[in-house]
C-alpha cells in the first residue's frame, strides 16, 4: 500500500524559508513520479512541483508562480521527497499535498489527475 507522509509545514514571515518533506513506503520509490501540490480555502488543487527519473537523471518540473523561488528534490535512499520554499509570499499561503503515480503514466506532471495516491498534506502559512 502507498503511503505519503507530509511534514515541515508552519508558520513563516514573507521571504521566510521552510522545507517541506514527504516521505514514502509501500513501494520502489524510484521508479514513481512524486509531486507537490497545493491548495487554499475557496481554491482549486494546483501543482507546484514535480520530480521523475527519466532516461536515468530526474526531471523536475516547477509551476511558474515558482520558479526561482521553490526547489524540488528527492533522495532514493531514504524515500523522500524535498520540497525547498524560499522567498515566501502571502500568497503561498496554502495546505501541500505530496502525490506519487509510477513513471510513465504522467500526461500532465502537474496536474492533480494524473495522480492516484496522496498524502494528508501539511499547512503552510505565510504572514507576519
């Protein structure tokens, strides 16, 4: 069974950092396309960031209201996912869901429906 555990999440002040981190079990971690996504009250799920090893390097993917200011990583040994957010806006404000679908099956990497398993999620909030 797929299991994605969420953590990391708070309270920070604009330009603050946090690092968010998802950790997997119930299968090999390096064959699945892992994610991030994020949601806000009265909002529709978005992705923010994505990761799969393709051709033996990964790809990562960034949503552009996030680009140079998050970074996503993983590291296969210990079946984790990293969610880097530096430069925090208001607007980043938001609960971070991790997802996971096996490589290959991806049309959309950040797109909530090419996804079948999900984490609790972990609140982020931004605001001094």
């Amino acid at each position: 069974e797929v299991q994605l555990v969420e953590s990391g999440g708070g309270l920070v002040q604009p330009g603050g950092s946090l690092r968010l981190s998802c950790a997997a079990s119930g299968f090999t971690f390096s064959t699945y396309a892992m994610s991030w996504f994020r949601q806000a009250p009265g909002k529709e799920r978005e992705g923010v960031a994505a990761i799969e090893t393709i051709g033996g390097g990964p790809a990562t993917y960034l949503a552009g209201s996030v680009k140079g200011r998050f970074t996503i990583s993983q590291d296969n040994a210990k079946n984790t996912m990293y969610l880097q957010m530096d430069s925090l806006k208001p607007e980043d404000t938001a609960m971070y869901y991790c997802a996971a679908e096996p490589t290959g099956r991806l049309l959309n990497p950040l797109s909530p429906a090419s996804y079948n398993s999900w984490g609790q999620g972990t609140q982020v909030t931004v605001s001094s």
